[in-house]
C-alpha cells in the first residue's frame, strides 16, 4: 500500500501553469527521485509535498490523511537542502541536536540519538567540530544527520549534493542510498543529474515543463523510455527515425534491423533507440557478424578511464555515439570502421508521430 499519494496536483504561480495534474505514489521505505532539468517543477513538487506551497487543485494524502490542514511543522517532514543551512556558530553536536531540542526530548535520550544518527552517517567522534573545519562531503553528511535524527516519517532531499565537486558527489551518491536504506526513511530526493537518481533511486519520475514525462525503477528508464524527450534527457541520443517492415524488423536509414519488441502495426513509423553499449568494432570480413553491421567514420575519440567515447557519423550524415572497451584502443579520429550492434541492446521509443 502507498504511504505517500498525489492526485492530479497542480499549482500556478503568475496566471502560468508550472505543475501540470501530478500523480503518483510512494511505498514505505521506497526512495523516489524526482530528475528533470532546471525550471521543470521538480523542487515546486516537493516544497508542495513539505506544505511549504499549497497546490491550486489536487489533493496530498500521507499514510491516509489529508495534508491540506497540516502545516509544515506537523507533518513530521525532514529536509535537507542543496545549500545544507547548517548553523556555522553551533558545532557539529548541536547542529544536529537541533531538531531533538523542538521535541524537548529529555538529555540523555537526545546525547544517544546524536550520537547514534552521526556514527550511522559515518561522522563518529566529529560531536565537537566546528562546522568551518569540515569539508564539504562532511558538511553534506552533518546535514544529512540533523535531517534523519528526529527520525522524520519522510524525508525530502532538494539537489543534496548539488554543492559538491564530481568527484566527492561521485563517491556520496552510494553512501547516500546505503544510509537512507539502513534508515529504512521514506524518501524523495530532487536533482538533476541521472547519474544521482540512478545510483540513488528506487524509482525515478522524470519531470517536463510541470507533468511527469516517465515514472519507473532507473533499469527500466535506461532500457525503455518512455518518449524521445526522456531517452535525450538521461543522455541516450542514438534515435533513428524507421518503420516497421514486418514483424521484428524495423526500416531505417542505416539498414534494416530485427528488433524483438516490434509489436507496431508494418508500416507504422517508430523511433529506433540504439543504447551506447550496443557497438562493438567487427573484425575484418565479419563472415557472421552475430548482428547488423554499420559502416561510420570516427570525428571523436573520448577516454573516459574504464571505457572511450566513439561520436562517429554515417555515411547518410546520421551521428551516433558509443562506448567501447579501452583496450585494444578504437580508432581515432578521421579513421572508418565497421561497427557490429547487438540486437538486445536496441528497442523501440514511442513515436510521437503515432499519436
């Protein structure tokens, strides 16, 4: 059964609609991002879920009641926000004792909880640091720990890690989840990076201009998009525009490919999606190329430590960009190859052009 429920939420700042009919639900314990780019609604629908925005129409349900009545300070919210708001005059204890002082636990139980929520977000014996003498990826755990003590019955995350370097954001995002499901804290988290909702996620709504363009777990985001638009948005932009030929077979300008989930109607114009995985480079004479075989030249040559980055261009002037092994290094710029593509690695994205 769904702890968190939004029905047909919509909200309007300045006579423009900016969340357009929202729905949705959440399981207890379940984490849901909610990825989009800058402008599209993604942090309105969480200020809305915190009681921080009231929606124009639609309702907010929580384990059965009605959020309409309750104003943020009831609804037993945590938050945690991009710019962390911690308190730089309070040191690492009571910046996280914070919250426990606004339920007046009594001292010990609040010295337990503290310390107990920092040894889970792996800042044991930080109690006593000033907040300046911490880095960043500390500073974001501080306030991660101030959001879990009060043990909140959700927890809403807006960019968590949008302050950090790459590199540091890169090494968070599985301590994030790990925590969070130690926690076992309902939770959604904003952001706009897909490389966070997927490693971060259990489910991830993808947001457009206010509606929600594709709602599933990330494994089936990256292998089935819902729409052009989503495939581009997580960073698939091999589509090639076809028509189904006959059943399992797909007409495009690159040839024509068997495609296993061509279930259109023959001559129904689809949108072939080729995932950067499905390039490997066919030897010479590829007698039994094991599947369709693409000529390309190189333009680009990108190493991206465990694999390159191959943009390459057909014959046609239809640009394509795979990853390959980086080793044996692929050909480099100005070179032609051959290029074999796994079948299982290609599926159909609903067409606009069927609507």
């Amino acid at each position: 059964m769904a702890l968190l429920n939004l029905e047909r939420v919509s909200k309007t700042f300045n006579h423009q609609p900016f969340i357009r009919e929202v729905s949705l639900s959440l399981a207890e314990g379940d984490i849901l991002c909610l990825l989009g780019p800058s402008g599209c609604g993604k942090t309105t629908l969480l200020r809305l879920i915190a009681g921080l925005e009231r929606p124009d129409s639609g309702s907010i349900t929580f384990d059965g009641r009605d959020l309409a009545p309750l104003p943020p300070h009831r609804r037993q919210f945590g938050m945690m926000f991009q710019e962390y708001a911690l308190f730089p005059h309070k040191n690492v204890f009571e910046n996280v004792a914070f919250g426990l002082e606004l339920q007046r636990l009594p001292q010990p139980e609040l010295k337990r909880r503290v310390a107990a929520t920092l040894a889970r977000v792996g800042l044991a014996g930080f109690a006593a640091r000033r907040i300046a003498e911490l880095s960043g990826g500390e500073r974001q755990r501080v306030a991660l720990a101030r959001s879990l003590a009060p043990q909140p019955r959700l927890l809403l995350l807006d960019e968590p890690m949008g302050a950090l370097d790459r590199a540091l954001r890169e090494r968070l995002m599985a301590d994030l989840q790990l925590i969070l499901k130690q926690v076992g804290v309902t939770s959604i988290m904003v952001t706009h990076d897909q490389a966070e909702a997927f490693a971060v996620a259990d489910t991830v709504a993808v947001i457009h201009d206010g509606q929600i363009a594709q709602i599933a777990p990330p494994e089936t985001l990256y292998r089935r998009p819902a729409s052009p638009l989503v495939a581009r948005f997580i960073g698939l932009h091999n589509l090639v525009a076809g028509r189904v030929v006959a059943d399992g077979a797909v007409a495009t300008p690159l040839g024509r490919f068997p495609i296993t989930d061509a279930k259109a109607a023959r001559g129904a114009p689809v949108t072939l999606l080729i995932r950067p995985e499905a390039a490997s480079i066919a030897p010479v004479g590829f007698a039994d190329p094991g599947g369709p075989v693409i000529a390309v030249r190189v333009t680009a040559r990108l190493f991206q430590g465990q694999h390159y980055l191959l943009r390459t261009t057909t014959e046609n002037g239809i640009t394509l960009i795979f990853t390959l092994p980086n080793s044996p290094p692929p050909p480099g710029p100005g070179q032609q190859v051959h290029l074999r593509l796994n079948p299982a690695a290609m599926s159909l994205v609903p067409d606009p052009r069927e609507a």
